[in-house]
C-alpha cells in the first residue's frame, strides 16, 4: 500500500467562522487497485479536533455498499484519527467486517 499523490486545502468552517477545516485527499495504490481517500478536521474548540474519513465507493471495493463514499469516524471522538486511519486500512485490505449500513465503519479507537 502505498500514497501516489496528495494534497491539502483549508477552509473557514462558514464565512466569518472562528474554526478551519482541513481536507487531505489522498491516492492510494494497493494490489494495482487505486482508491480515492479523504481525511477531514475539524476544529470543534479550544485545541481540539474532529476527524472523519472517507473511501470513494468504486468498483475496488470487492463489496456492496449504497453510499458514494464510505465513511469512517464519528463526530463525537475527538482528538485521534490513528482508528479512522487503521479502518480505513483494512477495508483497503479488504476485510469489510465493520462497515454498516449504507457504508459506515463502527470500529472505536
């Protein structure tokens, strides 16, 4: 596995906001399959963030899912992303056993 290309934006949450979000999209190759990833943070406070994860929905994922992208994390965790990351490694791998649904990982750190 490994990053092919990457990049980084960031924005003002809503115009005039006292928070940034942080977008990093990153290509991902494993197997000769290419996946679309994207990590967004969240500032929610003083020093603290939120972090969710994304892999676009394509025909490397070798199971079915409704949503475009799968998603990983959930919005009340803060200040790790090291589980969203691990997720989003296995489903990589292939191992779909947490995702839910639509096409939501469950895994906590």
């Amino acid at each position: 596995m490994k990053i092919v290309e990457h990049s980084v934006r960031r924005w003002e949450s809503y115009p005039g906001a006292d928070t940034e979000t942080c977008l990093w999209e990153v290509g991902v190759e494993h197997e000769g399959e290419y996946y679309e990833v994207r990590m967004e943070a969240r500032e929610v406070g003083a020093d603290k963030m939120y972090y969710m994860g994304y892999i676009r929905n394509t025909r490397c994922i070798k199971a079915y899912f409704s949503d475009g992208w799968l998603g990983f994390g959930f919005s009340d965790i803060r200040g790790t992303c090291k589980y969203i990351l691990r997720s989003m490694r296995k489903v990589i791998r292939g191992d779909y056993s947490s995702i839910r649904g639509a096409g939501h990982s469950v895994d906590m750190p």
